[in-house]
C-alpha cells in the first residue's frame, strides 16, 4: 500500500511542482497514494488540494472513530506525472488572505438570490494561488492581473455567506499584489461584485507586497484594494490591519494605500479598532494615503481611537498630494453626523516648509466634514491640534472646513470653506 500523508486540520496540503524548500515532502514520479485528514471536534476543516486535482471535505468517506475525533479519509488514486512537493499552509500562520463575501449582499440587503463572485486581480503583477472557497473546493489558479480583468470566478451551489482563503502557491515575495479592486466596472470590478464584500479578515503582511522582511516597499502597495465596496455589511474585519513587522518599514513608493477604501460608503462601513497604518515610515512617494477614505459617508463612520499618520516621516516626494483628501467626502453625498477625529490624530512634525508645501500636500484633507451642528459638538480635536508647528503651506491648501474646532486659528492657506 502506497505511503499515507497525515495532516492534521488546521493545515492546508498543496501540491506545488519542483517548489525547492526543505520542509516539504516529496511524493517521488509514478506513486500514488491516501491522504488522511483528521481533526477533533468543533474545529474548521480546511481545504485540500493535491496538483490542483483534488478537494476533500467533510463528507468525502467521512467516518468517526469515536464520538470525540471525527475523521474524512479520500483516497488520492492519480499517478503523479512528475516529481511533486507537499507543501503544509498552517491555517492561522503562514502566509494567507481571508476575507468574507455574501453572495446575496446589495447596497440596500442581503436578500439576493446570486450565488457567484470573482476575486478581483485588478493589478498589473503575476499571481498564483491556491484558493479555498468555503464551500469545500480549492482551486490552483495562476495569470497576471489588469485594470478590466474578470479576475477568478467561482459559482457556488447556495446563494450566502463565505470566507474565502488565498495563498501563495509558489514565491511568496509579493505573493498578493494582483489582488484588489479597480475604480472601473468592469469584469470583477462590476458593481454588484464589489457590493458582494463583507469583511478583510486578516491581516496584511509585508510579502504581500514585497520581500519578506523588506524595509522599502514599492509602488502601489494596497492601491483600491477595497474600493467601490459599499454593500450594506461592508466594514474591517476585527483583526485587518498591517502586521507589526510594517513598523520595520522606513520607506513607501507612490500611491500607498491610495484609494484602499474610497467610496465605501455603506451604512456599516468602519475602521477596525486597532487599524493604524505602519508607525515607522520615514519616506514616502506621491499621493500617500490620498483618497484613503473619500466619501466614506455611511452611518458608522469614524476615525478609531489610535489613528495616526507615522510620525517620523520626514521626506515627501516632489510630486507631492501627501494626504490629499484622504478623508473628504463629497458634496453631493449625504453626510453621517459622527465622524470624529481621534484625540492623537497629528501631521508628522519634521516636516520643514518645502515639503509641506509640495504640490497639493494636505489638499482637502477633510473637505466636506464637520458641515452639520450635530459634528461641529463635541469634537476631539482641534485643527491646531493637528498642524502643530508646521509651516503655512504656500498656497491655499483647504485642509480643514469651516467647522472644524480651531478653524479660524489656524493659518489662513490651512483653512478651507
């Protein structure tokens, strides 16, 4: 009988071809071979996949051994073409993305009857993952994403909510930079698609984006990942936000985090509790953070008690438009009466005047807050607050409304209307 490969749930086996890494087992040409999968009570199958041929869930040959250790054995009867590589993915370590989407979600309820959705690849970078759906499928997927990209499919059996894992196949440096959205409509960029997002679960790490360990980032890092999403249960997950290993970052390329949620304007949208963005960012290219949370005007809406902009930068690119409306909304939208920024909430204090004053630097920040009674009260901070020493801009910059607390204390290229 060909050898048996336990793996205990909680773990994810992918076959991946010549994988060099010597962690994995090696299924040597022309065996074939069982997979058992165990785990105890209460505890999430995970899915399985073997060369992109096989999925094993609960009820394939399912049986217990006793009341406490239920068990799924699948026997794997494919010759292997080649030499292959098991590759063990601990769910809840190693690198992955979880997000949750509601197939039957709208921007008005849950009660629709489609039971698709397409992970959008909406970057120009290769990827190649091994997706679980939920719905105990996996599939081996690789391509190179673009803007109007269909992105990856999948049709499920039932209309209703699903957790979806991606993880790196193969290289893991840079492993997710496909993914996200795009502000267009088309392929996975559709409306409804984008209305299908409930919640990014976990968090994000550094080789999503570059190498492992990186200091330096490049361009485009997390840029729309989330935008246009604006279905009525859209918000952060608990525990999305960026590793502690971000804090080792010094240095970020253009449009970092441009766009990452704008215009998800839905009713429950809100920062998670503990989202903050990287606090160790000395350098940052153009148009860092702009249009982060533009329009996001829903019901829930407000900035999280530890929100803040890494304090120690000091390098803005010449190209400028430094936080340029990152939290307007526009005017044309109805307005929520409770944003609030936090109590800490500061621009980066080393800042000299030449960089301050770069091309659209702070334009717009907050434009089209703060207009009604109800958020003029009891504000938590002040525009003075805010700016702290920093130089007057050179030119009109509208960084705060008129009814901001301190408005008319700041320095009159500060101010707005």
């Amino acid at each position: 009988m060909a050898t048996e490969y336990t793996v205990t749930i909680g773990e994810v086996l992918v076959a991946v071809d010549k994988k060099a890494d010597s962690k994995l087992d090696i299924l040597p040409e022309g065996t074939s071979g069982n997979v058992v999968i165990s785990t105890t009570t209460g505890v999430e199958r995970s899915p399985i996949i073997l060369d992109g041929i096989i999925g094993i869930t609960d009820e394939v040959n399912s049986e217990s051994t006793n009341n406490e250790i239920p068990t799924a054995k699948a026997v794997w009867n494919a010759l292997v073409a080649s030499e292959i590589r098991l590759k063990k993915y601990l769910v809840g370590g190693g690198e992955q993305f979880r997000f949750t989407i509601d197939t039957r979600q709208t921007n008005v309820d849950t009660n629709g009857t489609d039971k698709t959705f397409s992970i959008p690849t909406s970057r120009a970078y290769s990827y190649d993952w091994v997706i679980g759906w939920d719905d105990g499928t996996s599939q081996h997927v690789s391509g190179t994403g673009e803007a109007n990209s269909e992105g990856i499919p999948h049709e499920y059996a039932v209309a209703g909510e699903y957790q979806i894992i991606i993880m790196p196949a193969g290289d893991e440096n840079e492993w997710l930079r496909a993914f996200g959205f795009n502000n267009n409509t088309n392929g996975a960029n559709a409306t409804a698609n984008k209305q299908k997002m409930v919640s990014p679960d976990s968090p994000l790490t550094v080789a999503m984006c570059a190498a492992p360990g990186a200091t330096t980032v490049g361009n485009s890092v997390f840029q729309s990942m989330f935008y246009g999403c604006d279905g009525i249960g859209f918000t952060m997950g608990t525990n999305f936000g960026f590793v502690p290993e971000w804090n080792n970052v010094t240095t970020v390329g253009n449009n970092f985090c441009f766009s990452m949620f704008g215009t998800c304007k839905g009713s429950s949208f809100n920062m998670a509790t503990g989202f903050n963005l990287p606090q160790g960012i000395t350098s940052v290219g153009s148009q860092f953070c702009m249009l982060m949370f533009t329009d996001c005007i829903g019901d829930a809406f407000t900035m999280n008690g530890v929100f803040n902009i890494p304090p120690g930068i000091t390098g803005v690119s010449s190209n400028g438009q430094f936080l340029d409306q990152t939290f307007a909304r526009d005017s044309g939208n109805n307005l929520n009466n409770r944003f609030k920024v936090n109590g800490i909430f500061q621009f980066p204090q080393g800042l000299n005047s030449t960089n301050v004053s770069r091309n659209n630097n702070f334009r717009w920040l907050f434009a089209g807050r703060f207009t009604s009674s109800a958020q003029q009260q009891d504000q938590l901070r002040s525009a003075v607050d805010i700016v702290g020493i920093l130089a007057e801009p050179n030119s009109d910059r509208n960084t705060f409304p008129s009814g901001m607390l301190g408005y008319n204390d700041v320095a009159t290229n500060w101010q707005g209307t």
